[in-house]
C-alpha cells in the first residue's frame, strides 16, 4: 500500500541478508588498514635530537699590559688659611670682591691705622730721647775713665757714672723694642694674602669692630694650584710596592718621581697627571693602611679641594697578559668563572682570578691558558656539560689609549 506520496515501501527481507553479509568481510580490512595506519604514524615521529647551540668562542688576547695600584682618594688644598684681625680697630677698607682670585702679598683689609701710627711715632721720640741720654751717660763716663786714670776722681764716682751709662743703653734697647713692636702693631692693620689663591666671602663689613678680646676671622683664603690627592694602599699593596722598588732599585727620594694619575666621577680615564709626593713612614694600625699623597698641577683648576677621586699608580708592566671582555665573566658564590669549551666541544665552568680591566677587557691573572677556548656569546643559555657547535672569533684589542694598553 501506498504512502501519502504514492510511493511503494522498498522489499526489506533478502537485502539485510545482503548487507550483512558484506559488513563481514568489510571489517577485517578495514582493521588491518587502521593497523597499517597507526604503524606509518609511529615511523613519521621517531624523535629526532637537536642539533647543537651554535656558540661563539675565542681565545684569550695576548698583551702587554700595564699594571696598576688602583685606589679612591680625596683632594685636599696644599694651603687653606683663616685671615684673622691681629690688632683691634675698625674696618677702614676691604680690598677685593668675594671670590677674587689673589696674589701672595696683596692687601685685603685694612683696619684703622691712625692709633697704631701714633704709637709708632711715640716709639720713636723715645728712642731719640734714649739715644740723647745714650750720647750724654757715655760721655759722662769717659770723663770719670780719665780723671779715675789720673787718681783725680774717687772710684766711686767712676762706678756712678758706669751705671748711668749701662743703663742709657739698656734704655735704648727698649726704644728699639718699642719702634719694632709699633711697627709690627701698624704692619698688622694690613691684613694679606699669604699665597696665591682664592678668597672666600668676607665675614665681616665695613666699619666694623674686629680684633677686640681676640682675633675676628675675617675671610679664607685657599690656594688651589697645586693640589694634593690624599688616598690610602693597604698593607698587601705596600708590600708589593716595596718589592717592586727593590727589584727597580728606587730610592726613597726617587719614589716620589713616580707618576700618579686621578679621574673624577663623571669622567673618563684618568685625565689629571702628577707625582706622588708623599708616603706615611708607617701603617695605620687601626686600618692596616699607609697614606699616601699626590700632587697635582691643576693649571685649570678643574679639581677643587674635597672631591671624590679615582686615583691609579702604575706598578710595572707584564708581557703578555690574558684577556677577554669583561661581560663574559660569571661570579657565583665561589667567585668570578668563565665558560670554556674543551677539545670534545663540551661546555666546562673555569674558575678564574682576575686582574685590572683595560677598556671592554679584563686582565686574567690566573685559571686561563693561551690556548683555552673562551665562550663569547649565548651566555645566557649555555651551561656546563653541555656541548656546542663552537664558531671561532676573534677578540679585538683596545683602542690605543685605553687605561693599561700598550
């Protein structure tokens, strides 16, 4: 019978059969073809390891070097004084402007000098007056000589006129004494500079009061051309410097022929150049340091007393020295290394004691061969152990003036 379409339901019976006998015989094939399957899967993911990083190695450079006594100092100037008023009076003129830069000799202030001109001439008069008395005691005395030779005139008469001339002249020393002491009271009312430098702010004005009760500061003066560099070695390094002086034959005197060089914080290098000139005859105990001083030109005043210095003698040379950029070097809790590649290409951590850096390079004091393969690149993620496809390279050497070059 018909559906509402008018169509005829298919006959069902002998296709099931039909159908399920084909299921059976499609089963098996399809089995070993997912077999089959699974099994090319497994040959296309075989794990394949990585080839090696692919890292940058050289040799350490090979270089004469310089060797250097570093240290931080401090400046200091060669002369600060305070100027002081001597003598008590007023402020009769101030002879420069805050900040002028003076000669040794020039006048900065003047006190009231009538008072001291008086007593000046008051010495004087008293010397006239001793020498008068001086003039006629001698006389005197020469009289009584004579007449005392000829039995004239008693001894005691003679004695009388002995003493009044010693006396004249004790007098006159006094006088003497007066007029230089008036002079050095009138001399003081010029207050000078003692050197040449630079004068601070005044610390008083004008027709002030100065001297009274004791002496009134009156400016400073500092002189900064020279200038000392004050720094401190510690006991190692003084031995090495002792050793050194030895084996160079230098004699004190000759020790403070040795250059120093300094650099300030925001420069570069060690642009300012000078002699030691000073070293302590013995150690601080409390530090286990000996101070050391140099001094310095300062033509152009770029170093001002109490700044902070980078201070650098040199030592000696060494002949081919080992080094390699400073950024290679690792430190760990047992101190600087660095990565080196043995002859199997296999990453090893060398434990290194460094020297002084020249320039971008650092000096390898011990732990490094010329020979050694050093690890340039990919620091980061090479690690001991591991082995590298090494790619050789070269490390250039510092520019011609860099700090220990040669």
């Amino acid at each position: 019978m018909g559906n509402r379409f008018g169509l005829r339901p298919a006959y069902r019976g002998p296709a099931h059969i039909h159908h399920a006998s084909r299921a059976s015989w499609t089963y098996p094939i399809l089995v070993a073809a997912a077999v089959t399957g699974l099994s090319g899967c497994g040959d296309r993911n075989t794990f394949v390891p990585p080839p090696p990083p692919k890292v940058e190695i050289a040799t350490p450079l090979k270089q004469n070097v310089t060797r250097y006594l570093l240290a931080t100092g401090n400046t200091a100037a060669v002369n600060s004084t305070t100027l002081v008023a001597r003598v008590q009076g007023f402020i009769q003129s101030i002879n420069y402007n805050d900040g002028d830069t003076v000669k040794a000799g020039q006048t900065l202030f003047v006190i009231e000098q009538k008072p001291y001109q008086l007593a000046l001439e008051q010495a004087q008069a008293g010397m006239a007056s001793a020498q008068a008395s001086t003039k006629k005691s001698k006389a005197d005395y020469d009289r009584q000589a004579d007449l005392a030779a000829k039995n004239i005139s008693s001894q005691a008469t003679l004695d009388a006129a002995t003493a009044t001339y010693d006396a004249a002249v004790a007098s006159q020393k006094q006088a003497q004494v007066n007029i230089d002491q008036a002079q050095l009271n009138l001399g003081y009312t010029e207050v000078k500079a003692p050197f040449d430098g630079i004068v601070t702010a005044r610390q008083v004005s004008l027709g002030q009061l100065v001297g009274a009760g004791s002496p009134t500061t009156l400016a400073t003066i500092v002189q900064l051309e020279p200038i000392y560099a004050n720094f401190y070695v510690s006991e190692t390094d003084v031995q090495n410097i002792r050793e050194n002086m030895k084996a160079r034959g230098l004699t004190p005197e000759e020790l403070k022929k040795i250059p120093v060089e300094v650099g300030l914080q925001n420069e570069t290098g060690y642009p300012h150049q000078g002699t030691l000139d000073y070293v302590a005859p013995s150690l601080t105990a409390a530090t286990g340091t000996l101070q050391v001083r140099g001094i310095f030109p300062n033509s152009h005043r770029a170093l001002l007393p109490g700044y902070f210095v980078r201070v650098r003698v040199p030592r000696g040379k060494e002949n081919d020295a080992l080094l390699v950029p400073d950024r290679v070097v690792g430190s760990d809790q047992a101190g600087r290394y660095l990565f080196v590649v043995n002859k199997d290409d296999i990453v090893e951590q060398r434990k290194v004691e460094l020297g002084q850096q020249v320039g971008d390079l650092r000096v390898i004091d011990k732990g490094l061969s010329p020979d050694d393969r050093v690890v340039i690149s990919g620091l980061m993620s090479v690690v001991a152990g591991q082995k590298i496809q090494p790619i050789s390279k070269t490390i250039s050497a510092p520019a011609p003036g860099s700090d220990a070059a040669q």
